[in-house]
C-alpha cells in the first residue's frame, strides 16, 4: 500500500511475525531509501515512527485513516469482490468475531462456520476459535500463542460439554447435585434400575414416556453390560470379596466367643490354578512363584469391631 505525505510517498508492506508474535502480522514503511530500522507491531507505529525520522517531526498517523478506511468508495472497492465480510458480536464483555458463515459443498448437508474470541482471566488471554461444518465441530484453545488444547465431537453440545469437564475431570458432590437440579427442572427423569450403591452410572431421559427407556436400561443391567466389570469377566475384587464371606461363615466362633478372620483367604479360583500346576509338573514339583504379600497388624480396635 502507498500514500503520499508531504509530497513523499510512503510505501508499507504487511509480513508475517512482529516484535511479540512471529504469527501475526508485522508492519515496515519505506520512502524513497529510508525505511523503519525494525518491523512493528501495527501500522500506526510504523508510519509515524518513520515520519519522524524523516521529517523530525513527531506526528501520529491512524492505521484507518492511512488506509482510507474513512473514504467509502475505498471500502466499497476494497470489500467488492468478498463473498463474506466478517463481522463481531458483542456479549457481555466479550466480542465474538464470526469468521465464516457458508454452505457446505453439499446442499443441504450442513453449513461452515467459523468464529473466535478472546477471554482474559487472572491476566492471562485465552483465544478459543471454533469451527463447524458436516463433518463435526472443533474448539481449539490458543495460550500464549501457542496450541494448548484441543476438542473434537459430532455437535457443539458435545464438544462445548468436553471444554468444560476434561476426561479425567473429577466432579465435587456440589457439582453433582447442580446437575441434578438442572435436569429435574428441565423436566428429565432418573431411570437407572438399580441402587446407587451398585453401580457409580446414571441415565436420564427426557422422553414423554420414559418406561420404554427405563426397560431397556434395566435388559442392559441385568445382563451385564452396564457394570465396570461385565459378568462374564474375572473380577478379582468380587471374588475376593466372596472368598471373604465364605471363610468368615465357616470359621467358628472360639472359646471367648470371638470370631477370628483367616489371615489367608483361597478361593475356588486359585485352588483351580493349584491343581491344575501339580498335574502339569507332577508330585514333588517346584511351588509356583508365589506373589509378593504385604501384612499388616490390624489394630485392636479394628478387631473389636468383628465381635
């Protein structure tokens, strides 16, 4: 771009990288065979800083009026052959730019949208540009100009839900019973078939009729599919837990009334694996390597409460 100052044209030139970001863009004003000693960080900065040095005379000129961003016909050229112009949306204390609005290649199939805004928090400015189009939607999360995170769903409430609540995100009883506020008052209801002790899952549904819905989860519950650890699986907690049971209803009471734990539990499934080594290797065969144990002193009051 060039304009004419005092006679003396005045060329600018847009690169990419600037003092602060080498990703956004930077700005260098030459006249004649001067030029800015090192490129700015916007326009305004550029022209003026050369001016003074020209003319030594400090004069600020504004990147829009350099521009001819004043002059309706220079924006009317400008914006001619654009099939879309972005435009911002102001809410709250935020200012949504929206980058994109377009039909996806396919009529009908969908749209491309694009759009990004900046959020400081603590002194720290956080950029989230989000995309949509028929093939999903996306949030990427910009932190000191740099890719921190990223988040991919079919639809914005999926993904929108994953910003907010990380995989490994844990959530405080608070948090718990807000949600269930929030889904009562939007006219859900709970259908989990089981205690809340059994299983940590929920299902909810909004249906007009949930009894469809609340069979069907009780099906998937009493087959097994809706466990940590499906039935048909080994679960070596459950089976330590029944090895409990078993040996604290056979072993008898003792001469002071007191019932005493077996410090060993075996349960059918290891005798299993026992018999199976000795037929294996035969009589007399070297003991399977035995699994490192940790024992502990069960404090007193601990026993009491077995009484």
């Amino acid at each position: 771009m060039r304009v004419e100052l005092k006679n003396r044209p005045f060329t600018i030139r847009v690169i990419q990288g600037n003092k602060q970001n080498k990703l956004l863009p930077g700005f260098l004003c030459e006249s004649l065979l001067e030029s800015n000693e090192e490129v700015e960080n916007d326009l305004t900065n550029a022209i003026s800083k050369l001016y003074k040095k020209i003319f030594q005379t400090e004069t600020c000129f504004f990147r829009t009026l350099v521009m001819g961003m004043d002059d309706n016909n220079i924006l009317d050229k400008i914006v001619s052959d654009l099939s879309f112009q972005p435009f911002s949306i102001h809410i709250q204390k935020i200012n949504i730019i929206i980058h994109s609005i377009g039909m996806s290649a396919k009529q009908g199939t969908g749209c491309k949208f694009t759009s990004s805004f900046i959020y400081t928090k603590s002194k720290e400015r956080t950029l989230f540009f989000q995309t949509i189009s028929e093939n999903g939607c996306s949030i990427y999360v910009y932190k000191k100009n740099q890719l921190s995170k990223e988040f991919h769903g079919s639809d914005t409430n999926s993904v929108q839900l994953g910003l907010l609540y990380p995989k490994d995100y844990i959530f405080s009883e608070r948090e718990i019973r807000a949600w269930w506020a929030i889904l009562h008052a939007t006219g859900c209801v709970n259908i989990i078939p089981f205690d809340k002790g059994e299983s940590e899952y929920e299902f909810w549904t909004r249906s007009s009729d949930p009894e469809p819905d609340k069979t069907m989860v009780n099906m998937l519950y009493q087959s097994g599919f809706l466990r940590t650890i499906p039935n048909k699986m080994f679960n070596a907690t459950e089976v330590f837990w029944e090895s409990f049971e078993h040996s604290l209803n056979l072993n008898k009471h003792g001469a002071n009334g007191k019932q005493r734990i077996l410090s060993i539990i075996v349960s059918l499934h290891i005798i299993h694996n026992a018999k199976i080594h000795g037929r294996v290797y035969g009589h007399g065969c070297p003991a399977a390597p035995k699994p490192s144990m940790r024992r502990k002193i069960i404090l007193q009051e601990y026993e009491d409460q077995f009484e």
